[in-house]
C-alpha cells in the first residue's frame, strides 16, 4: 500500500467535508455503496485507492459544476 494514494484521498475528501474528523470517521467506517461497500481504507490497502481518488474527482467536478450553473 502506498501511503500517498492515502494523502491524496483524504486531501480530496476534506475539498469535499472540511471537518477533519469527519473526513477521518468516513475514510475509516462509511462502506461506499458505489464502489462494492468497502471503506475508502480498505481500498488502499488492496490496492484499489484509485478507485476512492475516482470517486472523490468526478464528486468534485460535480460539485464545482453545479455551482457554475448556479
């Protein structure tokens, strides 16, 4: 496992939720139903954080959209 894959996930999820400890409680407990109910860390560990930097990207690029368009 590559601890940067791990930086870059949480620095792309505290984009989305600035509350560090939220952040912290998702990586490790939220089962991610999109991604086969997982948590983001147990896709890092596997070798699957891609995956979670996927989803975090394309959330992101739909946030910034729809306030565009707002």
């Amino acid at each position: 496992m590559d601890s940067g894959i791990i930086r870059c996930i949480v620095t792309l999820a505290e984009r989305l939720e600035p509350d560090r400890q939220a952040v912290w409680n998702w990586l490790f407990n939220t089962k991610i139903e999109s991604l086969d109910h997982h948590a983001a860390i147990e896709l890092a560990f596997t070798g699957q954080g891609e995956k979670v930097v996927t989803m975090l990207e394309t959330a992101l690029h739909d946030e910034t959209a729809g306030r565009a368009t707002a």
